[in-house]
C-alpha cells in the first residue's frame, strides 16, 4: 500500500468471471447523496483501464448512474454493479445510492459485499445516517476504510475532516482511524485556494504528484520532513497497537525501527480483521487525465487490505423445511448457494438478476432450485420451484458481458428467472437450500394508488407485483376494509420512482388519491331495535320479525351474538339466520359504511310464520333489527391507535416528542439507548402519521428511525370527526 509505483493502468481492466475466491474482492461505496461515490466509481474504474475515458464504456455511457431514470432525477437510485481488475485481482464495486429513501438498495450492497468504503465529503462532513450505517457494519465486523472527496472545495479541510471521521467513527478508539496518505496542494490560485496536486505516503516517506495525469513517485523535500514524521509516528503506533504481534509496540517505544514491510503487513491485517480503518483521499480524474487522484492508492488498499470471500462468515443455511445445514463456504466445489441481492428488469432481456455466490459454482443453463421464504407480509409469497439459468453476464454499463461460469464469492447477472424475486435463494436442484434473509427497512409511507383508465386496470395487478419482486422494501396491500391498493414506500422519492417504474417500465399509468385508515363504529349506549321482513306480493311469501337490544362492550370485544329467545317465538332453525344478519350488516356499517365492533346484540323476542319465514327473511330481519337500534343511538366513531418507537439522537428528543403531542400522541416513556440516542415510546392515531416517515426525517435531519405497530381501536375526538369528509361526518 503507498510502496508500488503503478504509472499505467492496471492490466486487462476489463475484469471477466474469476477463477478463485482469493483472486475477488467484493466492496460496497457508502455514503450520503452527493458525496462522490458514483464519480469515485467510475474514476476508479478508469484507472483500472475499464473505460476509456471518465465514466465512459465504449458505447458512450456511464459504468454506473446509467438509468435514465437517475440521470433525469440527478441522483442514484439503484444499486449497481461495476467489476474491474487490479494487479490480477477482480474487484466488484457495488455503488449505492445515497438517499435515505433507496436504503434498501444499500442494504442489498452491504448482503453482497465483503467490505465497505465509507465516502465523505471534505465540504459537507459526516452525517447521521452515514454513522448508523458505520454501526451496522461494526456490529457485523465488516472490514471499512474512508475516503474523503471534494477537497478541491473551497475551504476544505483534509486534516480537519480526518479528525471528524475519527470523532464520528473511532468510538472508544479514534488512533483506530488515521490517514495512510496527506494531500499534497499545489500553489495557491488568485482566489487564495491551493489545489491538490498529489499525496504524500506515511508509510513509504513517498511523494505521489498526480498533476500531469499521472501518478509520478519523487522524494520528499526537507520542509515536508517534520510533517511527514508527526503524523507518520502516529500512523506507526495506530497500526501496531492493532498488531496481532503484542511486543511491538514495547520494542517501537523502546526504539526500534520497525521495519516497513512488516508495518504493511501488520496494516493488511489490522484492516482485513476490520479493527484498524484508514483514511485516503481521491479526486476524479482531470479532463485528458488517465488516473484520479489517490485512486492508485485505494485500488490497491482493495486488493491487499482487505479480505477475500473466504474471509467472511455466511450467513447461516438451512433446508427449505427450517432444518439446519452445514456448508464449507465459499467453496467452488461444494453444493451450490446462492443469492438474489438485486432484481431489475430490461425492456428487451426481461428480468435480469444480480446473484452473490456464496458455495459452488453456478453455470450457464444449469437448472436450478428457487426458494423464496419470510416476506409474505410484503407481497411476496412463499415459493420452491425449479428454473433454468439463462445467460450469465457480468455488468458494465450497460453492456453485459458473457461469461460460462460463477464461482463462490463472485458476482454476476442472470438472465430471464422469471420466478425469482430480490432475497431469493438459488440452490442445486438436487441439495435445495434457504438462507437466512437480510434485515430489510420496512416500509411506513403509505401511497394509495387507482388504475387511471380501464386499460390500466387490466395491467395495474401485473405491474404491482413485479415491482414489488424487484424491491422487497416495497410493500403491497389490497386493504379490504377501505378497498384501496396501498403501496408502502420509504419515502416520497422512493414513492416516486414506483410510480415512474409502474409507467415506464410496465405502461401503467395510476393515480394518487388520499389514504383512508380503516375507521370502525361502535354504539355509545344500549340501544333496542325491531326488524320486521313481511312481505306478500302473490305465491311464496316472507315472513320474519325480531327485536333486538344493543349494548356496547370493551374494546377489543368483537361482534357478541346472544339468544334470548323463550316460548318458541323464533323458531330455533331460524336463530342463526338472525345472528348471520346481525353480523353481515354489522360488517357493513350501521352509519358510514365502517364496521361495527365491540357491542353485544341479544336477541328477545320475534315472530314466524309457519309457511313464509325462512333462512332469508330473517336475516334481512336481523340487519333492519341492527339499523333501526343504530337510528336511535349515538353511533361513535374509532380510530385505529398504533404504538410508534422512534429511535432518535438526544439532540432532537426534545423536538421530537413536542413533535408527536401535536399529533394527538401520548408518550408512554423513553429509554436511553447506546451512541447518544433515545428510544421514545407513545402511542399516536394512525391518522396522525400517514406522513411520518417523512415529516420525522426533516425533524431530525435524516438521524431518527421509527416503526409502528397496530394497538387497537379508540373513540375518535368530535373536533377530529368534524374534519373528516362528509361521509364520515355522518358517522360521529
């Protein structure tokens, strides 16, 4: 790392399927929206020698951002792969979007990778989902190195921005997060700002000027000296306290030159074992320039740095029947697993999968088992079937690059799997296997949506559930007590790239209308009621008469049907019709259409008739029995109430909980949490926080995270009511 001096591109560039797992790092870009990762990529990829010029393939378009859809939008929205060869290394970079509302997309990243590079940049700093998402790749102990980008910005700050990341990502131990390399500027512009032209190697005492487009190695001058040895020595001991030899430290203390290499080597480990994380820095590549800066630097920190497939532990295997199995991972001759991590579709290939490998070997028309298990509640149904592989491809661009084979550890596309969806396992056919899923986000937006002609309502069922098969943080439900189809997003831009998937992918076009909680209705005090069916309009009559009473009940009570009946009036065979009109009408609605719950409904008395009453007559008897008691009583209506945690930094507990008062909520307690965060605990009505996700976001600067769950029913303000359209209004 920093003693090679590479002035061309690496060799063949172009990187095809891989022969072995040691040869294949898998590394995932991190960072919010707008700090160079997509950019990184690609200058990246044309030091590698994978483009011909920045971010461009031979057919003119970008390695990564080629949607037209993120290019009309300016921003990442998918994840992306991008393979490129180093030194004999393939390196998969997988490029996540930025946006707090595609993290679904990043946690798909962070499934198929084996490390991280965390991009920050030097003019916007590190903000807080980048730090949860620091947490999570600590909790897991994924390898990570930073990288700093924009410091061409005016009054950007390397050393400034080395001690932020320290701050926000070294924990109990900021000597764990240094820089490998410091930016070397050039002379200062009118305007005052002085250039980096270069880097300046800790470790190799090197200077690396990249201003002629070229990574050009020269010895440092005297005046740099000092500097390089102040922070060259803090360097040292960060890397030998991490050193897996415990005497090196007391031998450098004592003073003892440490050899280079073994300092190198001690570095490869320390961050291959995700203990010891380094800071770089990188620049795209000027126009007319063959390398970035600082890109030599971190292609190698990929390939000697940090771990291969083998180093990682898998996620753990069973039988689709739940049992469990043991596997020697990331072995290309063992029984095949494999996951789906990505779904996308083509609109001349069809369904295209991105597949992570984790055992065996997958091949070109192989047939293959699918087993898709755990995401019911999103849309996705359980599902064991057999498929055929189509064209294996690597990605690039748009291209899509042949290959006869993919071994363990290595990423590639798979054509036409018309069955398998995003977190699908694919398995021999003959060995069919389950992996445990990845956490996925849950989705907490709700957008109901209406075929916008009668064509689109032919190809609306169809088109949702695609949509959801390619993005499992997407979550559809046909609610049956409001009757809309609900889409749960994670928020309005990804709400917004649904709605524009659904018309230009599958020429859908939908409308949004309003949201409607399922409201319910319930008696305020007892109440009696008389049904009478008579009828006689010539041959077989009807005949049927019941009175009723109705008294309210606890919550969570239900419909209760009780038989009161005595002397015969209704006779026997006709008491269950009379309770199959009561709770038919008591699912209707007895005042705005929204069901009935928690009453009792006793039956006292009625009448028959020995030729026309029948099943029929007196369940029409029961339902007008219900409506005529409803008529006289004070009917209220019931909200659903959701039990809501937010997870929030202490910084804006105060705002947050200030926040859910003003939505009728009522805060049930908090709770001290780790990093500096609380959990607040309340419970909010539903119809306060159809909204939430994205009003919470602002509140707290993208640094809260919240989830809810269905507490029950309860009486709903008059002053609330009143607000409600008409046809609920009528309801209160």
């Amino acid at each position: 790392m920093g003693d090679k001096a590479h002035t061309h591109p690496g060799a063949a560039g172009r990187a095809s399927a891989a022969d072995h797992p040691t040869s294949v790092r898998n590394v995932v870009l991190v960072g919010h929206s707008g700090s160079g990762k997509t950019t990184l990529v690609e200058a990246l990829a044309l030091t590698a020698g994978a483009v011909n010029r920045a971010g461009r393939v031979e057919d003119g378009g970008c390695v990564s951002d080629y949607d037209e859809m993120e290019h009309r939008q300016q921003r990442s929205v998918q994840l992306s792969l991008v393979p490129v060869e180093w030194d004999g290394i393939k390196i998969n970079l997988l490029d996540t979007p930025g946006y707090a509302d595609f993290v679904g997309e990043l946690r798909a990243g962070l499934r198929a990778a084996d490390a991280a590079l965390f991009v920050v940049s030097a003019s916007d700093g590190v903000d807080g989902s980048t730090r949860m998402v620091w947490e999570e790749c600590a909790a897991v102990g994924m390898p990570r190195a930073i990288v700093v980008t924009h410091l061409e910005a005016a009054r950007a700050d390397f050393e400034e921005m080395t001690r932020i990341c320290a701050e926000a990502f070294g924990g109990d131990d900021p000597d764990a997060v240094l820089p490998l390399y410091l930016p070397l500027r050039g002379a200062p512009s009118p305007d005052g700002h002085a250039p980096v032209t270069g880097l300046i190697g800790l470790l190799s005492r090197k200077l690396f000027d990249y201003a002629s487009g070229e990574r050009v190695e020269s010895e440092p001058d005297g005046e740099r000296l000092p500097l390089i040895d102040e922070a060259r020595s803090l360097l040292i001991e960060g890397i030998i306290s991490e050193s897996e030899d415990e005497t090196l430290m007391e031998r450098y203390l004592g003073g003892e030159q440490v050899d280079v290499k073994t300092l190198i080597e001690d570095l490869e480990r320390a961050v291959a074992r995700g203990v010891f994380f380094p800071v770089l820095a990188a620049a795209p590549a000027a126009d007319g320039a063959r390398q970035g800066l600082g890109t030599v630097e971190l292609l190698d920190l990929v390939t000697r740095g940090f771990p291969t497939p083998l180093e990682r532990a898998a996620p753990r295997v069973t039988t689709p029947e739940g049992a469990a199995r043991e596997l020697r991972m990331c072995d290309p001759g063992e029984s095949l697993v494999a996951e789906v991590v990505k779904t996308s579709s083509d609109p001349y290939v069809g369904r295209i999968s991105m597949v992570r490998v984790f055992s065996g070997t997958l091949r070109a028309d192989q047939t293959v088992h699918v087993s898709g298990h755990g995401l019911a509640d999103r849309g996705h149904e359980d599902h064991d079937v057999d498929e055929r592989i189509g064209a294996l491809s690597t990605p690039f661009g748009k291209q899509q690059r042949p290959v006869s084979h993919v071994i363990a550890g290595d990423l590639a596309c798979v054509a036409r799997l018309t069955r398998a969806e995003t977190g699908d396992t694919l398995s021999a056919k003959e060995d069919p296997l389950l992996m445990a899923p990845w956490r996925m986000p849950d989705p907490l937006l709700p957008l109901a949506i209406e075929a916008h002609s009668k064509p689109d309502e032919d190809k609306l069922s169809q088109g949702l559930a695609r949509l959801v098969a390619e993005d499992p943080t997407m979550r559809l439900e046909h609610n049956r007590d409001t009757h809309q189809v609900v889409l749960w997003c994670l928020g309005e831009a990804h709400a917004d790239v649904a709605l524009e998937r659904l018309r230009g992918r599958y020429g859908v076009q939908v409308d949004v209308v309003p949201h409607r909680v399922s409201l319910r209705e319930t008696f305020g005090g007892p109440a009696a009621g008389r049904g009478r069916h008579v009828k006689q309009s010539g041959g077989h009559g009807q005949y049927a008469i019941c009175e009723i009473e109705v008294e309210p009940l606890p919550n969570g009570s239900g419909v209760e049907f009780v038989d009161k009946v005595v002397g015969g009036a209704v006779p026997r065979q006709f008491i269950p019709s009379v309770e199959k009109g009561v709770r038919a009408q008591a699912a209707r609605g007895v005042a705005a259409g929204h069901p009935l719950i928690d009453v009792r409904v006793t039956l006292l008395d009625g009448k028959a008739h020995s030729v026309d009453s029948s099943d029929a007559a007196f369940q029409t008897a029961g339902a007008l029995a219900l409506r005529e008691a409803a008529a006289q009583a004070r009917i209220h209506l019931l909200e659903p109430v959701a039990e809501v945690s937010v997870l929030v930094g202490d910084d804006y507990v105060g705002a947050v909980m200030s926040d859910l008062s003003g939505r009728r909520g009522k805060v049930l307690g908090t709770e001290q949490t780790s990093g500096g965060r609380t959990l607040i605990r309340a419970e909010v009505p539903e119809i306060e926080i159809g909204r939430y996700a994205v009003d919470l976001r602002s509140l707290s600067h993208g640094t809260a995270r919240f989830d809810r769950r269905y507490a029950r029913h309860e009486p709903m303000p008059q002053q609330v009511a009143d607000r409600l359209p008409e046809e609920v209004r009528a309801a209160s």
